[in-house]
C-alpha cells in the first residue's frame, strides 16, 4: 500500500478522536442510566427486605431479610463513593452470585409475591462462559442490581460434627 504518512497520521488522529467521542458518550450518558438502574434496583430489592422484615414472623427470614438491607445500604454507599466497574468485575459477581444461590439454596430466601421481578430475572439469566447475555435476561438491571448487592455478601462455611 502506498500511503502517505500524512494520510496515515490524519487517519490515526480522526481514530483518537472517534474513540474519545466514544468514551465521552458513554460516561455522559450510558453509565450514568446504568448507575441510577442499579441504585433503583437496590431501592426496589432495600424496600422488600424492609417489607419482609416487618411482616414476618420467623426470626430467621427477619434475620435474613434485615442483613439483605443492610447489606443494600452497604452498597448504595459503595456505589456513591466508589463505584464498582462491571466491566471488570462483571464475571466475579456473577460467579459469585451463581455460587451463592447454587451451593445452598437456603442461604437466600426471596419471597416470589413480593420480588417477583428479580425471580424472573433470576430464570431469564444467562451465562456465557461467566457474562451475562442480557439479550434473553429479563429485568436485567434488578439482575445487576442483585448481583451488585451480593458482591460482599459472604457466608461462613457451616461445621459439622
């Protein structure tokens, strides 16, 4: 190919700029939809343990039910101070959140008349290879939502006799 290298230097600075005009876009106007999503899902999710909490009677699921709220608060403050960049963390949570709903199944309760919409999340939810196909997910700003609430969320490993 016989290119000029002004040719060449002209075509890298429109490629720069294209490229800046790309991330400018997407911190002005993608990821703050995405960020207010999630705040909104951690909300809904903050609201239904409350809800939980106050009209249960088992002590477990209050339990259960208050740790998931504060948990959400947790990571509300998260959110505003340092937020969480999915695109790195993205795989880890969802592993992370795979494990906790697949290795014990009553380690999370979720009441399905009250978060029916994260429970259909949760079935709509496809892994490809540790991402999230968002195509077939539905709900799948509650699902980020759900995931970015569990992301501290750890258990301690139960002893046996």
């Amino acid at each position: 190919m016989q290119v000029g290298l002004s040719t060449v230097n002209r075509d890298i600075s429109y490629l720069r700029n294209q490229a800046k005009d790309n991330i400018k876009k997407y911190i002005d106007e993608s990821l703050p939809e995405a960020y207010e999503k999630c705040l909104v899902g951690l909300n809904a999710i903050t609201k239904e343990a409350w809800n939980t909490a106050h009209n249960t009677e088992d002590k477990r699921e209050k339990i259960h039910a208050l740790s998931l709220a504060k948990e959400c608060y947790s990571m509300k403050l998260d959110l505003l101070t340092n937020a969480t960049n999915f695109n790195s963390e993205h795989k880890a949570m969802l592993g992370h959140c795979k494990m906790i709903l697949e290795k014990d199944g009553s380690r999370i309760a979720i009441n399905p008349d009250k978060i029916d919409k994260l429970i259909t999340a949760l079935r709509t939810a496809v892994d490809n290879d540790g991402t999230l196909n968002k195509e077939p997910t539905s709900y799948n700003d509650i699902f980020d939502a759900f995931r970015l609430a569990l992301k501290f969320y750890y258990f301690k490993e139960r002893i046996t006799d």
